[in-house]
C-alpha cells in the first residue's frame, strides 16, 4: 500500500488544520479518472479539497496535480439559505511522506520511483530541485528541471530496508529556497529472492535403538531473509527428503521423530537424513534450503552375552608361578560399552582351590588364574565349569531369556624338570661356640620331584658363608663347623645349602639354614668406661666419691651377677674402701680424712670384677682417684696433676719415682746417641746433584755423553785401574789390555751394587738401574748418555752383558737393540 499525504489550510494564516491519507494500491491500475471529496465542518466556513487523480504510462508512475480550494460561506446561525462566496488564497504545495521500490530490479535503465512538484513551479524552469539524504546522488538521482526520482542500482532489501531523504525546491538564479525543505522515505519492496538456510546444520543427533514411534530427535531449524510481515516469502514448511520410513519431520516446528519402533543398533547403528525447508509454505514456486541429519542409535543392554565354545582347554606347565594366568576365554556380546561389561565366575569343579578368574577390563576376557602350585605327580588335569554375565541389566529386555552363558574349561597340567624340593625349606640348629672344628651341626634333605628321582649333591652358598665357618658334606647334607666360632662376633649365622641334580646341574634348590651359636662363659667382666674421679682435701671418712659397673660380652641364661673386690696388692690401703652393692655395682668410699694434693695428687685402685659363670671370670680394672682442692661447698678449684705424680702406683714414694725417672732419661740418650753413630757412616750417594732422581727431573735434553760428568762420575770409568787400586791394594800391574776392560768395567759395578746392598742409610735405587730404563712420551726424547757416544768403544761388541746374570740383563737388552739398529 501506497500512502499519499495531503495537507490543506483554514481560510487565514493559522495552522495545519487536519492530514487527509489516501491509501493507494501497490500494482498498476487501469486508465481512470476518480474524485473523492472530504467535508470538514469549520467553524466559520465549509472548505471543499478535490483530489485528482490519474495515470500515466508505466506502474507506479504517479503525478500529483491539485484543483482550486472552493470556500463556501455557510449561512448564519439564524438566518435562511447560505450565501457562498469564493475567494483565493495562496496553495501550499502537496508533500509526499513515502515511495516504495521493488529490490533486485536488474533493467538497463534507472528506474523511475516517483515525481517531485511544487505549486511554484511554473514550468518554466526557474525552480530547480535538490535531493539529500541516505543515497542521494549515489543511489538515487532526481531531475532538477522535472523532479523525477529514479535509483540507478538494485538495492537489496536484506541490506537496508529503506532510504530516508530530504527535498526541496529552490530558485535557480538566487538557489534560496522556495519552501521549506520535506522529509520523506523510499522503502524496499520485499520480493522472495532468499532461500531458507539451516544455520546449525548439518546436525548430528542420538537415539537409543529400540524406541517407540514418535520419540522426539531433535528439532531443526531454518532461517528466511525475506520480509516475515510481506507475503509468504519467509513462510517455511518442513520435509524429509530421505531418512524414511524409519524418520519424520513435522512441517512448522521442524521436530525430526523416530518413525519405526524396534530400531536394532547391532543391525544398522546410523542414519542419514536430508531435511528440506521451504518457504511460500511450500507452494510452488517457492525457494527451498536443505541440511542433513546424521542419527546414531545408542546402545541399550538387550543382547545376553554368549561363548563361542561350549568347551575349551588349556595345558600348564606344573612350575607355573602362583598369581599367573594360565588360560584365557571371552564370551562375545553384540552390545557396546557398559552393556557389554562382563563378570566371569568359576561355578563348580574340581579346581576351585586352585584356581581363580577375573575380568580383563580393557578386553572383557575371563582370566583363569592359579593361586595354588601345581604338581604333575599329585594332579595331571582340572575341570572347571565357569558363567559370564552381564554387569548391568536392563529390565525391559529380561523376559527375553537370561543375560548368562556357561562354558566348561578343561586344564591339563605338563610335566617338567623340577629342581631339587628341601624339606623343610628354612631350618635352625644351634652349635656351642666353644665346639670344637668339625662338629656336627645338623643336616638337611632334599628330594627330586621328578619320576627319575635323579641323586642329589649339596653345597653351601659361599656368598651367604664368606669366612667360611661350615662345610657340608656332598651326599648326606650333613653340615659341620669348619673354623671356631665366637657368639660375640656373630650369634647367628645365615647361610644358604644348595641341592643340586647330579645329572642336569642347571637345576638348583635352595634353602636356608639358620645357625644360633650358643653362649659359654669365656669373656670376664670389665668397667664399660674409663672412670676417673675424684676426692677432695677436706674429704670425710665413709664418704662416696663413686659408683662402679660392669659388663660382660656373654649372655648367661639367667642374667649378670657381678662380684666387686679390691685387688690383694691393695689390701694395706688406708685411704678407700670397696663395697659391693649387690646389684651389679659397687661404690668406693673414703677410709679416712686429711687428702693433701702436694704429698698424692693420685690414687690408683686396682678393682677385681668376677662373673658367676662356669667357670667363674675376673678380671682387675685400675680407678684412678685425683686430689683436689675444694671450696666449702665441695666444688673442685684445682686438680693440678704434677709431673712426678703422673702413672704413680699406689705405695710408691717420690724418690723412688725420681729414681726410675733418671734411669728412662739415661736410656733415651743413650738409644740417640747410638742412632747418631750409626749413621755417621757416609751413604753411598751423598752429594744431591749425584743423585739420579733429581737429575732427571732437571734433564729436559739430550745426555751430553762422556762430557755429561754431572749425572755419573765419568772420572771412576775412564780410570779403572785407580779405582780397582783403591779397594784392593795389591802389587802394582801393567797396564790392562782392550779384553781386561770388560772384566774391570764388571767388577767395578759388581763392587758399587754390593756397597749399596750393604748401606742401609742409601736410598734404595742405584744409578745405573735409573739410567737403563727410561719412560715413554718424555719431551727430551732420551735422557741417556749412551746413545751420544762418538768414541770407537760404541762400536765394540756388548754380548758380554749378558753373561753377567740377571742384574745386568736390563743393560744387556739395551745394547743389544743398538748393535742391531746399527747406530754409528
């Protein structure tokens, strides 16, 4: 609907009096000519509006055209017939409020909305029209000589439903404004030109199999651009496309339903429906949107589990491990999930104390499970009748048979080599640690399992036995002590004897066996700490300075009894007195008063400790008793222990300690005395730059040959018939010839290495040992002086070397590698 707005005054200059909106139809009309009159009663006059109406070519082109207000005078209150006079009056031009245009048009040429006019226009071209707003000049032009409106693109009415704008007629030559500027709105005609779209498609939805028709699956939902307030264009109506006839879809609300009862999962456990909405409410001609639908059947607990097998069977070797398991089986269930969660128990047979099962839960596989050793020779075979059922039922579906199956299992147990079996597996025994080596201590027994009954052979774990205190004999098992045992050092003893096939040694039993040495009286008793204590100058007699104790490393059977007694050799003593308590101690007392410290600073008690064992044990301990000064109090001021007094035996006096004191100083000076005499003696090396050690350390080079006399008293070798002179004196000789040189050069090292054997102040090494052997890696290469030689004398032969014994076959080698690298 069109609507025109037409305004009209009173006679005068007042305001608006009233709006007058004539409705117009949207499509094209016939060529007609109509007129509608609107009287309005006023109160001084009857105005009369006609309105004009025709069309030109062309729907929706309307031009607006206005006749002369006609004033008619209405006749006085009292009087007769009315008299009407006319009169003019300036017309003010007619405004429109809205033009409405079709979206999508798509001709080649604007089209045209609507005409602007005003009253002022004379037609002849002084009145020029002006248009602004939302898409003026750019989506909408208007003719400034005519008014015309056309748009020059298609709109969309999904985009913006309606343009407001502003026009207004203006004088061409002076651009002021002939009237006021006037508002109005171009709306978006709505035509069906958007399909319905599913936004959340495609949809995926869930239904437990098994449900009754009609149970909601979810509830699709599809959108229109379109106008919902014009037509049908945004009208939907739903269909399914495919998914029946197990599916529906109802048409205005979307809800898809189940349409078959007795859906089965384990037959088909999805479906795909095509779901279509179209709009014009499904008329033809009408644009459609589809989305599909994707409905997965949940499981319900409605198929019982069921074994493949009604029996099976299993072998296990007889030294399967206890908590293994020996066999598995698995009844199937078409269900999924917790519906398919089984519980597998052992109803009757002969192996319910000897085996278990349980439940796999990653798999649902029954476990057979030992909890019981097996043994071929006792049992070969087991029978076992087991029942899976299903953990969680479903009510529903119980009248259909029971949610269980049954299925026996069969085991037959394999025979295999077994080791040797001890009975019992631990022992104890028990052996005196005064036995003496080679008594019995006990034995142990082990048998073959097997049917062969092959012979067995002991054997003591040494890794259990390391000092090796037992030995056991081979055939009988019989273990006795092989060393003295000491129940202070180890009570108990754990050792392991092994039992061994004599035919097949891979097999090996063990045991334990658990020997407890039994306790004699061989340790007496003795103080458990130094005591030392002390007495005051000022000390009363019957006066308790301390309180003793004792221990004893044995263990009788019914307890320690201590027995406390002073030495004989301090009977005579007058200054304390032992008393025995009676329960394992003793306290010693003063005998009398008047302790000066400068006459005794110390007492020594020698105290004599007895046990009550078989025999009985003593022992004597010494307590040391120190004079001190005392305050009033008691409180010790100086314990000062003088020099003369330290070690001082009880009845000894001051002289005769003086006595023994010079005669332990007269022995020290005389054993210093000694010691200095004996190393008067000049060792063999004296002077430390001969010594070989330290020049080897310097050397960082070459030997410098017979010029290097630092190292080696060249001097001694070169002259060694002076040399032999001087430890032999003997009538003089001619001089030596070449062959003599050899026989000297020995002689002369022979007498130097039996020197240094009989000096015991001379370092041990002698320089010719250090010189023949050198290390690896050394960065002066060789520190040696014979490879420097240049005399002819590097030439001679050295095979002498070796004939002269085992303490010259270092050097020996060592020439003989260089006559045979040919050095010159």
């Amino acid at each position: 609907m069109q609507l025109l707005s037409i305004t009209y005054r009173s006679t005068g200059d007042g305001p608006i009096s009233s709006w007058k909106l004539l409705p117009l139809t949207s499509f094209c009309w016939p060529r007609l000519l109509t007129s509608e009159m609107s009287f309005l009663r006023l109160p001084s006059m009857l105005t009369v509006i006609i309105l004009s109406l025709w069309e030109t070519s062309g729907c929706g082109a309307m031009t607006l055209n206005s006749a002369a207000l006609l004033q008619v005078s209405a006749r006085t209150r009292g009087g007769g017939a009315g008299v009407y006079s006319t009169q003019s009056r300036r017309r003010r031009s007619w405004v429109w409020n809205q033009f409405f245009v079709l979206e999508e048009y798509t001709g080649d040429e604007p089209l045209y909305i609507g005409k602007l006019h005003s009253d002022l226009d004379k037609g002849d071209g002084q009145v020029r029209y002006v248009l602004s707003g939302e898409g003026a000049m750019s989506i909408f032009s208007i003719d400034e000589d005519t008014g015309d409106i056309h748009t020059t693109k298609s709109l969309d009415r999904e985009q913006q439903a309606y343009y407001t704008l502003r026009a207004q007629a203006r004088d061409r030559n002076t651009n002021l404004p002939l009237e006021p500027e006037s508002q109005f709105i171009i709306k978006v005609q709505d035509i069906n030109d958007n399909e319905p779209k599913f936004l959340d498609g495609p949809y995926v939805a869930r239904v437990a199999e098994r449900s009754p028709v009609g149970t909601s699956v979810l509830t699709v939902v599809a959108t229109d651009a379109d106008d919902p307030t014009y037509g049908n264009s945004a009208h939907l109506v739903y269909s399914i496309l495919q998914g029946q006839p197990y599916f529906s879809v109802e048409p205005k609300s979307g809800v898809v339903r189940t349409a078959l009862p007795d859906m089965d999962r384990e037959l088909r456990d999805h479906y795909l429906l095509v779901i279509q909405a179209k709009d014009m409410i499904g008329q033809m001609g009408g644009l459609s949107g589809t989305t599909t639908v994707t409905v997965m059947l949940t499981d319900v607990n409605d198929n019982p589990p069921r074994f493949p097998r009604k029996s099976y069977q299993f072998s296990v070797p007889e030294s399967t491990l206890v908590s293994a398991v020996v066999a598995k089986i698995k009844a199937l269930d078409a269900d999924a999930g917790p519906n398919a969660e089984m519980d597998y128990r052992i109803l009757d047979g002969d192996g319910l104390g000897t085996f278990r099962m349980l439940t796999d839960p990653h798999t649902q596989e029954g476990l057979v499970i030992l909890i019981k050793t097996l043994d071929f020779e006792t049992k070969t075979s087991y029978a076992l009748r087991v029942e899976a059922s299903n953990r969680y039922m479903d009510t529903r579906f119980l009248s259909a048979g029971p949610f269980s199956d049954v299925a026996t299992v069969r085991l037959q147990v394999e025979d295999v080599n077994e080791p040797p079996c001890f009975s019992p597996r631990i022992s104890q025994m028990a052996v005196s640690e005064a036995a003496p080596v080679g008594t019995e201590v006990g034995s142990v027994s082990a048998h073959d399992p097997d049917a062969s009954n092959c012979p067995i052979r002991y054997a003591i774990d040494r890794k259990s036995d390391v000092e090796n205190y037992f030995d056991i004999d081979r055939q009988s098992g019989v273990i006795r002590t092989s060393r003295r045992l000491d129940r202070e050092l180890s009570a108990l003893h754990n050792i392991t004897v092994l039992a061994t096939e004599s035919l097949d040694h891979s097999q090996v039993g063990k045991a334990v066996v658990l020997v407890s040495v039994t306790d004699v009286n061989d340790n007496a008793p003795s103080f458990p700490v130094k005591y030392q204590t002390s007495v005051c100058e000022d000390a009363q007699p019957g006066q308790i300075i301390v309180t003793l104790s004792a221990v004893d490393l044995d263990e009788p059977k019914n307890g320690h009894h201590f027995l406390f007694s002073l030495a004989a050799k301090a009977a005579w003593n007058q200054s304390f007195v032992l008393r025995d308590n009676n329960d394992n101690t003793a306290s010693v007392l003063t005998w009398r008063a008047g302790f000066l410290q400068r006459e005794r600073p110390l007492y020594f008690l020698p105290v004599v400790i007895s046990d009550c064992g078989t025999p009985p044990l003593s022992s004597t301990n010494t307590l040391t008793v120190t004079v001190c000064e005392c305050d009033l109090h008691g409180n010790r001021r100086s314990c000062v222990q003088e020099m003369s007094a330290l070690l001082l035996p009880e009845g000894l006096s001051l002289a005769t300690v003086v006595l023994l004191t010079g005669l332990l100083t007269l022995l020290g000076v005389a054993m210093v005395t000694g010691a200095i005499r004996r190393r008067r003696k000049e060792p063999l090396i004296i002077d430390d730059e001969r010594d070989v050690r330290e020049n080897i350390v310097c050397y960082d080079d070459e030997g410098g040959g017979e010029e290097d006399t630092e190292a080696f008293d060249m001097f001694t070798l070169r002259h060694l018939n002076e040399t032999k002179r001087s430890y032999h004196v003997t009538a003089p000789e001619p001089p030596p010839s070449r062959e003599d040189k050899h026989q000297l050069f020995q002689e002369f090292i022979e007498d130097r290495l039996r020197e240094a054997n009989l000096d015991m102040t001379a370092p041990p090494f002698d320089s010719v040992q250090t010189y023949a052997l050198e290390g690896s890696g050394s960065a002066a290469v060789s520190l040696s002086s014979f490879s420097s030689l240049t005399s002819l004398e590097s030439e001679q032969s050295y095979h002498f070397l070796s004939e002269w014994g085992p303490k010259f076959r270092k050097l020996a080698e060592l020439y003989k590698d260089r006559e045979g690298g040919g050095a010159s």
